[in-house]
C-alpha cells in the first residue's frame, strides 16, 4: 500500500462516546488515517476528546460546519484554535463577512499560540443533497455546479484554505481554485456498499481522480465487520491514480 496517501483518507468517527471511538481509532491505527470527529462524537465527549487524538499523533479534522452571525463564529473560531483545533469547517452559506471573520480569528487565535494558521474548509451543498432538493425546496435555481464552484471562489477570495464539496465538483473547484486549494469529499462509497442517506455519491478512485485532497468515508468503514480490513481497500483504491502527494 502507498502509505504517502494514507492521510487523504478521513474516517469520520460518527460514534456515540469516546469509548466506540478509541476502540476503531486502535483498530486502524496502523493505517495511518485521519479522523472526523463531528457533531454526534463532538456534542458528548467536547473538545478533550479532540485533544486526546491529537496529543496521541493523529491528524484530526473537526466537522461542527460553524454557521452563525460573523461574531459568534469568530468567537468558537477563537475557542477552538486556542484549544489546539487546528483544522475545522465553516459553512460557505454564512456568508463572506462570516468567512473572513472565521479566516481573520483563526489567524490570531494560531498566531498567539505560536501555531500557524488553521486549515478552514467552507462546507458548500451537502453531498446528501440533490438538485431537486436545491431547486424545489430551498428554492436556489443555480444549476448545482456552478453554485458550488462559485462558494469555493468565495471561499477561496475570503482567506479559506479550502472547501468540503462533492468529488463531482472537485474537477471544475480545482482548475477554478489552484492546486493549493484543499478539496475534501464525502459522499465516498467503495464498490458495493451502501449509498445510505449521501445522494451525489462516487468511488475513492474517482474521487482522487477528480483531484479532491481528502476523502471521507464514514459507515462504509465504522460498520464494517473489519473496520482495517476496509479502510485499508480504500486506501488501495485510492493508491490506483498516480497522484503526488499534496
Ligand atoms: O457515513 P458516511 O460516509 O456517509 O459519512 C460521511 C461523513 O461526512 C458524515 O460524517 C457527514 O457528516 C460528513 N459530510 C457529508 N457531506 C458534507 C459534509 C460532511 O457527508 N457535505
């Protein structure tokens, strides 16, 4: 296995308490993978949790999808960063006043702990999310992918070091936003599993393909019977596009 692409997978710990999360976290350890820790992990277990992945070496992305009036943002920003956060999301629909607030706090925040600044992805349309959805009950009339090509611009020109998207867009993002630009994708489903609740779904080969920086995969791999033994058939599939590393 291609070891260099390992961190590109980021299994989201969508677990009930620390204990579950601890027991996949050593299954997987010699994987080497990332860890999401999002809202159903984060609401029981809080920031100390995030710390005890962090102080044991792992990479750690935080998925809250912060949304909220420009202060209040800056504000969990600060809290965050403070604490050691160091890589976390944000939702594009706040707007760019809130995006910039985000970027400008965890710059600060970084920098009076001698950290650099934090990577902020901006989260675009949910990759559960389809175009009927998009157009029928929130009644955006933008065709899908020049809306979300656009957030990442936004996202982007606000000082966010990337965006969470669907690999579907991840293409049309990247030639738009440079190489730099961090793409993370859900919405990842290895041949022959389930689809679930994700609606704008693709392989981790084309996902990488399409150039997304990270992948996440989540039920694919916490449900699995040998949660390994599929995290490591990503990553084998994932090592099939010769890619460098970002
Ligand atoms: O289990 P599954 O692979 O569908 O998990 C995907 C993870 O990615 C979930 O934790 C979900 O919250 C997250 N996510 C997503 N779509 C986004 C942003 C985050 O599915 N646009």
């Amino acid at each position: 296995m291609n070891t260099d692409i390992s961190h590109r997978l980021i299994v989201a710990l969508d677990v009930d308490n620390a204990e579950t999360a601890r027991g996949l976290v050593e299954k997987l350890a010699p994987l080497h993978v990332t860890y999401k820790v999002g809202m159903q992990l984060f609401y029981r277990e809080g920031v100390q949790f995030v710390r005890e992945l962090i102080d044991a070496g792992h990479l750690v992305f935080v998925d809250l999808k912060l949304h909220d009036i420009p202060n209040t943002v800056a504000g969990a920003v600060q809290t965050l960063v403070s604490q050691g956060v160091l890589f976390f999301n944000v939702h594009c629909l706040g707007g760019t006043q809130m995006m910039e607030a985000a970027a400008q706090a965890g710059k600060k925040a970084a920098g009076a702990i001698g950290k650099p600044p934090p990577l902020i992805a901006g989260v675009t349309v949910l990759t559960s999310m389809s175009e009927t959805v998009l157009h029928d009950e929130l009644k955006i009339n933008e065709p899908l992918e020049p809306y979300v090509v656009s957030l990442a611009s936004s996202a982007q020109a606000c000082g966010l070091g990337g965006v969470v998207c669907s690999a579907k867009e991840a293409s049309k993002i990247r030639k738009v936003c440079g190489d730099d630009f961090v793409l993370i994708t859900p919405g990842v489903r290895p041949k022959g599993s389930a689809n679930g609740d994700q609606s704008r779904i693709v392989t981790p080969q084309m996902a990488i393909e399409a150039g997304a920086t990270y992948i996440v995969v989540g039920r694919p791999i916490t449900q699995a019977p040998d949660p390994a033994e599929a995290a490591a058939r990503i990553l084998e599939e994932m090592s099939l596009v010769g890619v460098s590393q970002p």
